[in-house]
C-alpha cells in the first residue's frame, strides 16, 4: 500500500511551507516533546535490587504466543527484574514497590507496529481534509464534502482531500467529474492507497503537467481516456509531487499536536512500539525526531528511504538492523533502507506475473531488475538491511533475486524484509525462507478489500491466497502484521482477529479459510516476530528478565475470547520501560 507519497511535503517544505526552517523544525519537536511530557508518569526507583513495581492479580502471558500464565512480574529500572510465581517475583518487594492490581486483566508483551507512517500520517492528517469510508460512504457524499470544502476557503485556493477509497467508495474520480464539482479551485483527492490520486483542469494546469507528459523516474505516471487525453488520475511519487504546489503553511503549532495526536493514539490502541516504514529526510529532520522520541510514549524505530540513505551516516555508531541500539536519551532506533518496488493492488499498479481479473493489466515495477539489484548493493554497501516494498508476485521475484544475488541468506546485517508482500506463490515463501527474508503483512488487505479482491481484482483463488500468513507458519517462516496507518486504521487486535478468522467486514464473507492462523500465531507475528523485524528482538517482544518493561494490558484474554470479538477487547493500559504511558482510567 503506502508509497510513502508524502514524502515530497518533507523534502520540499522549505518551498513549500517556508516558515518551516532548521530552527522552526526544531521549535515544533520541542513543543511536541513538552506537550507528550504532560501526563506522562515520571520513573520513580526502588531501592538497588528491588523493584519499583509488581504486577499481579490477573492472566500474565510472558510469551503471548502461548496462553500460559505466570502469577506476577516484578520491573525495576525500566526493565523486567522476575516473572513468575507471586511467592517468587515478592521476595523482589520492598517497602518503596508500587503494586499494581491487574483485577483479572490479561497482560501481553506490548504489541509492535513494524510498519506505520508515523510523521507523514500526522502532517497529512492535519493539513488534508479526510474524507474517508468511514465518514462518507459514496462518492457523491465526498463530492459534497469537497463542495463544503471550497465554501469554507478563499476562492481559487486550492483543495486537498484524502483518504478516499476508490473500491468502497464507488470507484476513481475523473478530470471531468472535478471540473464540475470544483470549476474555480484546482483539487487533488488523495487516495488511502498512498500510490494514487485524481486531479481536475486547474490542478493540472497548476502542477504545470503538459498533455504530452509520459512516464517519470520512478514510476510515476498519468492516466488517460479513450482518445488518449488526460483523465485527471495521478500515480505514484514522482507524479503525484507537482500537485503539492499549493500544499499550506505548516505551523511548529499544528506539526506538534499532530505528532503528539499520532502518538497518543498508538498508545491507546496498545501499541508500546511503532516502526515509522520510510522516512524521506529533509533538513534536520532526524534530529527533529530524536526530541520528539526523547518523550514519546511509544518506542519510534525508523527505516530510511532510499533517496536518503546518507542521512543516517551520522548515527552510524548507534547501530542499525541487527545491531541497532537506541539513541542516548531516547526511545529511537535505526533500522533499514526502504525502497518501493512496485504500486498497488487496489489501483492495478502492483507488478503481477498474472494479469488482474478481467484485464491483460499486470501492473508494472518501480525499477527493472538491474536497477532494484544496484540499489539493493548501496544499501548492502552501507552495512544496512533492505525493506522492500512488493505488492505483486512479478516485484517479489525481482526483490528476491537481488536480496539473494547481493545479501545470500541470512544476512548478518539484520532481516531483510518484504513489505506488504501481499500476493506470493508457495515457490516465493520458501524462497523467503531459505534466504531468512520475511514479509510483513497488511492485513487489513483482507478486513477491506478481502471481497474486492475475490470478486473485482483478483478472482477468487488468488485473493484466497493474499497475505498468506499459514503458508509462513507451515514453512516455519517468521512474519508479521502491520496497519500501514495512516492507510489503514490504527489498531493491533483488529488485525489479529483477521489473521484469524480472515473475515472481509464490507461483506461478512471469509476470504481465504486456508491461510487464516491460530490466536497464538497472530500474537508472536505483532510482539516477539515483530521485535526481530526492527532489530529488536533481544530487547523486546517477550516479558522475560533483562527485557524492557513494555506491556500491553487487555481487560480480556484473547486466547479465550470468541475470535470474532478479538477487536472489541479494550486496551486498559500501556506500559513502556517501565512506565505507564496510557490508561483507559477507571
């Protein structure tokens, strides 16, 4: 899914936005961290050798792949000090131990998102007006919110628009249907799909795109109609980069509230981890996100985009992938270089070696064969692991043949990962295995688009194989699930239950029987699975002694619930090295 397509409004915010400079960047990290230190509980220490707190009173599941339970868990110096028997993990009491009562909660090791957009998700949330399925069903609502839109802004300013879902919504906007909804006001709707968007004349005109335009590095392309002239629809980065001309003036104010918002809100859905999947430096941005991570209540773990893989030259003595430690005086680690190999299902831009449902399309890659290879050898150069972005099996064959030809298996330098990985072949999970290379899934590919996918892009026994997560627990392979936000939801249970009961919730039919997963099998894929994909396996994933105190507390054991009420079980409290980072309340 996402292309990371916001990552021009960083690189050119100096255009773009000009009041956001070195100095104005930094301002807004600082007003964030202070805003995210509000509410938040300092650390406070027992004396040496005891803990500082001791959790008991409910179902403790050191490894939340397995549903046996431990009676207490002591913490001291914001990592686990003993778990086990509550006769054991006291005699690490002292008269200065906070108790903590889990009331018959269940605590899990706290979940990771391994792959998010946490900075891009923020800023487009705070400068696009969403509107997405979940407030508009149809094409036609959208349309008036976009008209509601124009009444609210100067005339012949420009209008953005995001978060529209072409396949629940009733399909792709065109020039013409825009031009008529917006006749003064150039508009961009922007896509949840991240690769795609629709323009009208004027916007067209303003991002100084000729009728003559072809194909751009990268990728990036115009649709067109039947007589071959310009439809309004925009794919991939480079394409999509010129609409934002008319992007407004970002605020140190609203950059703050919006990251703190984002945070916040991972906290909630349990979340004590988040891997921010592609991140374009402009700037001083990394030290930028260091202050924000210095008082996150989430752990903030990064790969870089490709276009700025130097950036993380001067972290180098921190680590990255396998040996990634985190920056001094804050939760920030360094992981992978990301590269995006191919477009997106939903838009038939994902390079398939089938053609899609009642097409000769087959989508097409960002990079042939030779160039992918080069790339992936910069970043193996580099000493960093590679994530590639593979939506369709064709991308997949070309990312594995240059993760085999530059790292061979097992790559000391930290796992090589295949993001979305959503259509593969039985030959492509073995592969995977054989070269210690693993997807992560969206699987939330599946809770949307599960019926979209069977009945209007795929055809029924290829959609049944999308984001085959048994095919992986059969073959052994380690892989994990992830939202994508802001392209979908935030929510780590929701993607649980799918992996589960691969339930599609736009028509209630199960898509896919054969690779839904244990309970068990979906919780190692978002903690200790999860850990191991941004280098942190050692220190994350499980509740085990010498491991961070990161804990996520459910007020229901999702190994005894009914599957299909995984998602309603609520989130009471996040714990971050060993502090509460979120709590439900009372």
């Amino acid at each position: 899914m996402c292309r990371t397509c916001m990552g021009p409004i960083f690189s050119d915010l100096r255009t773009i936005a000009p009041s956001i400079g070195r100095a104005d960047f930094l301002a807004a990290a600082a007003a964030t961290a202070g805003a995210l230190s509000v509410g938040l509980p300092e650390r406070s220490f027992a004396s040496a050798g005891g803990a500082d707190t001791i959790f008991t009173g409910g179902a403790i599941l050191p490894f939340a792949g397995s549903n046996r339970h431990q009676e207490a868990l002591a913490v001291a110096g914001g990592k686990v000090l003993a778990v086990g028997t509550k006769s054991a993990v006291y005699a690490h009491k002292t008269s200065a131990t906070k108790i903590v009562n889990l009331d018959g909660r269940t605590m899990l090791p706290g979940f990771i998102d391994p792959h998010q957009h946490t900075l891009t998700g923020a800023l487009v949330a705070a400068i696009f007006t969403d509107v997405g399925y979940t407030k508009y069903k149809t094409k036609q609502q959208v349309a008036g919110a976009i008209e509601a839109q124009i009444a609210k802004q100067p005339a012949a300013s420009w209008v953005y628009v995001y978060n529209f879902d072409n396949l629940l919504q009733g399909g792709d906007f065109s020039m013409e249907e825009l031009d008529k909804i917006a006749p003064g006001n150039p508009v961009m709707v922007y896509y949840i799909n991240m690769h795609t968007a629709t323009g009208n004349s004027l916007a067209f005109k303003a991002a100084k795109i000729p009728e003559s335009v072809g194909t751009l590095p990268g990728g990036g392309h115009f649709g067109r109609d039947a007589d071959g002239k310009l439809n309004g629809m925009i794919y991939e980065e480079s394409a999509l980069k010129p609409f934002l001309v008319g992007v407004p003036k970002i605020t140190p104010q609203s950059a703050g509230k919006a990251t703190v918002e984002w945070l916040r809100t991972n906290a909630a859905a349990g979340n004590t981890s988040v891997h921010e999947a592609g991140v374009l430096v402009f700037g001083d941005l990394l030290t930028g996100y260091e202050r924000v991570a210095a008082v996150s209540p989430c752990r903030a773990s990064i790969s870089l985009m490709y276009d700025s893989m130097s950036a993380g030259d001067a972290y180098a003595q921190h680590g990255r992938g396998a040996q990634a430690t985190q920056l001094p005086q804050t939760l920030l680690t360094l992981y992978a270089i990301k590269i995006v190999g191919d477009g997106s299902n939903q838009m038939l831009t994902g390079f398939q070696t089938q053609p899609y449902l009642n097409t000769e399309a087959k989508g097409q890659p960002n990079y042939d064969a030779a160039m992918l290879k080069t790339m992936v050898a910069a970043v193996k150069a580099k000493g960093w692991p590679v994530s590639i972005h593979c939506n369709g099996d064709a991308t997949l064959d070309i990312a594995l043949d240059a993760v085999e030809s530059v790292y061979g298996a097992n790559a000391p330098t930290g796992v090589n990962r295949i993001e979305h990985c959503t259509i593969t072949r039985p030959d492509q999970i073995a592969r995977m295995k054989k070269l210690g290379v693993q997807p992560s899934f969206l699987m939330n590919h599946i809770y949307f688009y599960g019926a979209a996918y069977r009945d209007q892009i795929f055809g029924p026994a290829r959609a049944s194989r999308a984001d085959a997560a048994a095919d992986c627990v059969k073959a052994g392979l380690p892989f994990t699930l992830h939202t994508d936000a802001p392209c979908s939801n935030i929510g780590t249970l929701q993607l649980v239950q799918t992996a589960v009961t691969r339930r599609c919730s736009v028509d209630n039919s199960i898509v896919g029987a054969d690779q839904a997963i244990t309970v068990g099998e979906a919780l190692k894929a978002v903690t200790i699975n999860a850990a191991g994909q941004i280098g942190m396996s050692k220190q994350l994933g499980t509740l085990e002694a010498g491991k961070y105190a990161d804990m996520t507390i459910l007020d229901g054991n999702p190994h005894a619930v009914d599957p299909e009420k995984i998602m309603g079980i609520k989130v009471t409290e996040t714990w971050v090295g060993g502090r509460q980072a979120f709590s439900a309340g009372p």
